[in-house]
C-alpha cells in the first residue's frame, strides 16, 4: 500500500494540479504532474465510469497504485502527480501498467536513478524497486485467484 504521505488528497488540489499540470499520454493511462514544493512527490489516481463497474475501477486503481508504490524511488521529489486510468488498462495485465508508469514518468521528466536510502524508506517490503521476476512474467494476482476449476480438475478418490 501507498504511504499515506505519499497520497494526492483533496479536490481542489486534484483539479489545480489538472488545470495547470504538464500532462504525457499513453494508451493505458495519462500522467499530469505539477511541482509541489515538498521534499517527496504525491500521487493520486482517477478512474472513470467508462472503464468498468466498481470491481474493473478498483482494480484499475490497484494496478497503477502498485506500479507507482514499486517504482517511487524512481520518481524525482517535489511534485504531484495524477494518474488517469484509460479504457485499454482494464484488460492490462500488471507488467504492461507497470511499464507504462515507468515510460509516463521518463517522458514527463520525473524520472531519476534509484537512491538507496530512499528506496528503503519509500516501499514497505523489499529494498529493491524492481517487482519479481515471476510475478511480471505470471498473469496478475487477481486474474490467477478467480479462474474456474471444472470438475474435471478434481480428484473423485474416495478416502
């Protein structure tokens, strides 16, 4: 989970940094960011009605949450940033949301090599801001816990 810290909170906030932020597109999601004036970055995520009913929404949101909490090392202090979830991301697997976050970051400037000390502070598990290996190249978690088991699948074996 993202810090609380680390969170874009407020309306007036959302639509001044909507107003005046420099915004980068990408076919999953939009990046706006505004200079802040603090010494670490804040994040908040819009998702609309378009992409789904509740369950699709939150799981947008989980999505670019995540890929942002992985990658916060990586993004230069002092500013807000808003996140927008597009129609392609609720079909996206976590890899691809992860990448499109990281090249939203790089084209809008934000971007900056990983300070260690940092790192350890900014995420709530491991020291490294790189996800898994085997979790990139799985399916995401939500889509591997709700597949359906046929019938076929399980044993009749009497004890």
């Amino acid at each position: 989970m993202l810090k609380k810290r680390y969170r874009l909170r407020g309306s007036a906030r959302f639509a001044e940094v909507r107003e005046k932020g420099k915004s980068v597109a990408h076919p999953l999601a939009v990046l706006i960011a505004l200079p802040n004036d603090l010494p670490y970055s804040r994040f908040g995520f819009s998702v609309s009605r378009r992409i789904g009913k509740a369950v699709k929404r939150n799981r947008a949101k989980r999505l670019l949450r995540e890929a942002v909490r992985l990658q916060l090392s990586n993004f230069a202090p002092g500013y807000d940033v808003i996140l927008i979830a597009r129609t392609p991301l609720r079909d996206a697997k976590f890899a691809a949301v992860y990448e499109a976050v990281g090249q939203l970051a790089r084209r809008a400037g934000l971007w900056q090599t990983a300070q260690p000390s940092l790192a350890a502070e900014a995420s709530e598990g491991p020291a490294d801001s790189q996800p898994q290996t085997e979790d990139v190249e799985n399916e995401d978690r939500c889509s591997l816990a709700h597949q359906v088991v046929s019938d076929d699948d399980i044993s009749t074996a009497s004890p």
